[in-house]
C-alpha cells in the first residue's frame, strides 16, 4: 500500500522545487540560452522569448503546480492501492 498522503507531498514537492528552479533560471536571465541549447540539441531553432521576471507569477506558477503535483500524487497513489489489493 502506497501512503496517499506522502505519495501527494513528494509528488508535489518534485513539481515545485522543478518550477522554483525554473523560476530561478528566468529571474537570473540564464533560461533563454538553456532553452535555446535545448532546442539547438533537438534540432530546432527556439520560438519562445521569455517576458520579464515578476515574482508573482513565479510564486503563482509554484504553487499551482505543487497542488496539482499533489493532487496527482495523490490520485495515482489511490489507483495503486485500488488496483494492488489483496
């Protein structure tokens, strides 16, 4: 059995500490050339221009996707457990 709760938090940690760094790079001006690097690595030219950093959107962006992280966290944990009884 899989703990929903824990599975929910980690799940939700993972996806914000990830958009925290994100948030970090964008703030720091180092995102545009990572993202250009990695497109250049696929084979593409980059489409995308950042905006300018405003904080809000960053606290905003990191917190709806450590809930949703959570709220997936936790579903697929539920699945697990509905699925794997004995």
């Amino acid at each position: 059995m899989i703990n929903k709760n824990k599975a929910g938090l980690m799940f939700g940690a993972f996806l914000g500490l990830w958009h925290l760094l994100w948030s970090v790079l964008v703030w720091a001006g180092a995102a545009q050339p990572f993202l250009n690097w990695i497109f250049q690595l696929h084979f593409l030219s980059n489409p995308f221009f950042f905006e300018d950093f405003n904080i809000g959107t960053a606290a905003l962006l990191i917190t709806v996707t450590s809930v949703l992280g959570y709220i997936f966290g936790w579903a697929l944990a539920f699945l697990w457990n509905a699925l794997h009884k004995r």
